[in-house]
C-alpha cells in the first residue's frame, strides 16, 4: 500500500495567463518530463522540427479560435515551466499531431510506439446509487510512463465554477468535475473520418465542458466542436443526469443509460453511427483489431455494476474499475507489452468522482497498486485512503 499521494495536487488562481504561469511554475518538473516522452516519440518518427513547429502553429490558432482564455493560458504554462510554447502545445495535441504526421506521409511509413489512450468509462444515476448521488469514472489505459507526469489540478476561478480534474502536466483537462456539477470523462475510438483536418484538441473541449456551470453547454461544446479524430466522452451532472457523447470529427451520436447505468469502452455503439461511419479500429492495428478487450469492457463493468443492484455504494462503484477478469486483457490492466510497436500499456489510472460530495479518487497503477488518494474541491490536502476488501464479489471475477 502506497504512502504517499498517487499525483501530485497543484492548484491555481487568477486570470487565464496567471493561472498558466502559477501552473507550470508549480508542475515544472512534470511538464518536461511529458515533453521529453512526446520528444521522444517525435524524433523515432523522424518528423522534421519545422513540421512540428507549423503543425503547432495550426493547432494553436485553432486552440486561439475557440478559445482565447485556453491559448493565454496555454502561453502562461509555457512561461511558468520555461518549456517552450510549441512543446506545451504539442502536450495538448499530441494524439492529433502525431497521427495526422503518420497519415500525412510526413514519417515515413513509421508509428509511434507510444500506446494510445483506451480506456472504460461508468456513470451510474441517484435512482441505483446507495447514496442517492451520481458517481462517475474511468480507466486511462496508456503507457504507464503517461502515469509518472500526471497530476491532479484544482482550479480556482472567478469567471466560472471551480474545477477539479486529473490531467496530464502540462494539459488544460482530461477527465473530472466543477462546482456547478458537470463532470466528464474521454475514451478513445477510431473511424474513417479522423485526421484529416485540424479541430481543435480534445484537452481544450474537456476544459470548455468543465467552465461551464450548464450542464447543457457542457453537452454542446463536445457535441458540437470540431475535432481532428473520434473519440467518447461521458457526462453526468450531479443533479441527476448521465449522457455518452460519440464524436467523430465533423459529427456526434448519443447514448443513454439503462436503467440507470451507462458504460462505455472503445468501440462505436451507435447504431446511427454504425451505419453512417465505418469503425477503422476493427481492421487498424492500433484499434479494435489489437484490443479485441473492448468488446467486452464495456458490457462487463455493467453487469459488475447491476450485480449490486438495487444499490451501488461509491466504493463497489470504485471497485469495479479494478476488475481483473482475462487479465492482461482486463478492465483493469497490468503493464504488458501494447499491442502495437514496442511500447508498454497498462491502466495508468483509475480516476472516479462524486462531484455531490465534491471528491476525486485515483490510484496510479492499480493494478499493481490499488490504494486510493482522494482529493477535495473544497480544499485540503490529498487524503490517502485505507485500502478495503473489494465490493464486488470473488465470485462475479470468474
């Protein structure tokens, strides 16, 4: 059992630039450390350095077109950590960088062997909830080197609601919650229609999600907003609301809960999707092909989920999220070798929250150590939680 926080807490204030300085002054060690991974990656796919400087460039304005709060404090991060500008950017685009630079001839022919973020996703409705709360979660399945630069980021602003959210050093959001209730998780999916123009990032559209204290802005700016690729988010508001939001690049389908319980891994579920889009990740080899796992994640977690039924606490809801059924295939991953290239993968994290109470729990490496750090939007230090039997039955493992 861990005794020490599993991320880093580092909160900020002020105006976006403020915020951006006091952010990377703080995570300054982390920030490098994410760019040296992703330098790394650029420099095994052979990318000239004026590539990357335009495609930053293009990715900046796009990030400025959206948003000019999230450009300034995207330069206030790059000025705090003394990382440069088109590094920081690259932190935030790195999935839509990369692969429009392979899909663009501009590697060679080579991959990067950095494994791609997967992942499962669960939210659950007060109607099923032991506590009468909305809980919200997700897996991160990455390489676990992605584990030793994230953090947890507690914002505090006076032009929105507060925000608490885990993230990659560097990043503007990955997954989390505001004050007003919104909450949002992100999982990785594939289709024909991804990488071939610049949208913006999916950091920014999380962080958008989270400034607003409407729920249904919250569902607009990821429903509506142009991306580079496909990917699912999952919102829920603490009032008592749950949606999945499957976005490709130019359109977005929806999903609802049954019966209060929505789960979601890394395949399209849509039917209208399905028939208006072709899912490249069932025959590319960084997709369904190579994690064939997806088929059945999503639909495990939530029998593991009604097996408690007809009320789920928060800690059966965590437990869940650490299932080890067909492991290294598993809900919860141990580091094994990834699919594609020669990288590693593992679930990084397990990150859930209930914004109701407003706390966020996560575990780096649960598999290998499933000791929980939780964080407060109120403030307060991280609270490292006694480890405890898991809810779900041995039996429900097999």
């Amino acid at each position: 059992m861990s005794t020490e926080p599993a991320f880093p807490l580092i909160e900020v204030s002020g105006p976006a630039r403020e915020r951006g300085r006091s952010y990377g002054s703080q995570a300054a060690d982390r920030i490098a450390r994410a760019s040296e991974l992703y330098h790394g990656s650029l420099a095994r796919l052979d990318l000239a350095p004026g590539v990357v400087r335009t495609m930053a460039d293009d990715f900046l304005t796009a990030i400025e077109r959206f948003d000019v709060d999230q450009a300034d404090e995207i330069r206030g991060i790059a000025e705090g950590s003394g990382v440069p500008l088109e590094e920081v950017v690259v932190i935030n685009a790195r999935r839509e960088l990369i692969t429009m630079a392979e899909r663009g001839g501009e590697t060679n022919g080579r991959r990067d062997d950095v494994a791609g973020d997967e992942c499962t996703a669960a939210a659950i409705l007060p109607e099923v909830s032991a506590t009468g709360q909305v809980f919200h979660g997700q897996n991160w399945d990455t390489s676990p080197a992605h584990s030793e630069h994230a953090l947890v980021l507690r914002i505090r602003r006076n032009d929105g609601p507060d925000i608490l959210c885990f993230t990659e050093a560097g990043q503007l959001a990955r997954s989390g919650f505001n004050a007003a209730g919104v909450a949002i998780t992100g999982n990785h999916l594939q289709s024909d229609r991804d990488y071939v123009d610049v949208g913006v990032p999916l950091p920014m559209i999380r962080r958008a999600a989270l400034s607003t204290e409407h729920y249904a802005l919250a569902i607009s700016v990821v429903y509506a907003t142009r991306k580079s690729g496909s990917n699912n988010m999952m919102l829920s508001h603490a009032g008592g609301e749950i949606i999945n939001v499957e976005c490709a690049p130019d359109e977005s389908f929806l999903l609802y809960e049954r019966d209060g319980v929505l789960t979601h891994a890394n395949h399209w579920e849509s039917v209208a999707a399905l028939c208006k889009l072709r899912d490249t990740g069932a025959t590319n080899d960084s997709g369904l092909a190579a994690t064939p796992c997806s088929t059945y994640r999503g639909n495990r977690m939530e029998r593991l989920l009604r097996r408690q039924l007809p009320a789920i606490t928060f800690e059966g809801f965590r437990d869940v999220f650490l299932d080890e059924f067909a492991t290294p295939f598993s809900i919860c991953r141990p580091p094994r070798r990834a699919a594609v290239g020669t990288g590693m993968s593992a679930t990084a994290a397990t990150v859930v929250f209930n914004a109701a109470e407003g706390y966020l729990d996560v575990a780096r490496l649960p598999a290998v150590d499933p000791t929980f750090t939780r964080y407060h939007l109120s403030g307060g230090d991280p609270e490292i939680l006694t480890s405890s039997a898991r809810a779900v039955p041995v039996a429900a493992q097999a």
